[in-house]
C-alpha cells in the first residue's frame, strides 16, 4: 500500500471512527508508520491534535503512546 493510500485509510478513519494510535493503525490498516502518514496529512494543511496517553503494553507496565485525532467539528458524525 502506498503513502498516499494510507493517509486516505487515516483520515477516513479520524473522520468517521476517531482517534487512531499506532498500534490499532498497525492492527487495522498494516500502516507501520503512522507518524510519517500524519505528518503528511499535516503539509497537506489537515488539522490533527496530538496527545500523549497512557496505555498498558504486553508486559502489563505502563508506557505512553500517541493518540492522532482531528479537532472537534471535523468529524462527519
């Protein structure tokens, strides 16, 4: 899949899901490089917020993983 095709699967997916994290990016759509797709929606001019989450991994510690969303009124409800 190109890089052109995977910003399409994440703005459809910040517009008509939510928010997206790297780990359910890789799970649902193979993107391994979510970070580089939304850079590049963000040259493009998209808008999305980024914060920092905690999230459990394997191991059941605590780490924190970037959560990608688009502002409020830019999702399609």
């Amino acid at each position: 899949m190109n890089a052109a095709t995977q910003c399409f699967k994440v703005l459809e997916h910040l517009k008509y899901i939510g928010s997206l994290t790297q780990a359910k990016a890789l799970e649902l759509y193979g993107i391994a490089r979510l970070t580089s797709r939304v850079n590049d929606l963000k040259r493009k001019g998209i808008v999305i917020n980024t914060r920092t989450i905690p999230a459990k991994n394997r191991f059941g510690e605590t780490v924190h993983v970037t959560e990608y969303s688009l502002p409020k009124g830019e999702k399609s409800e």
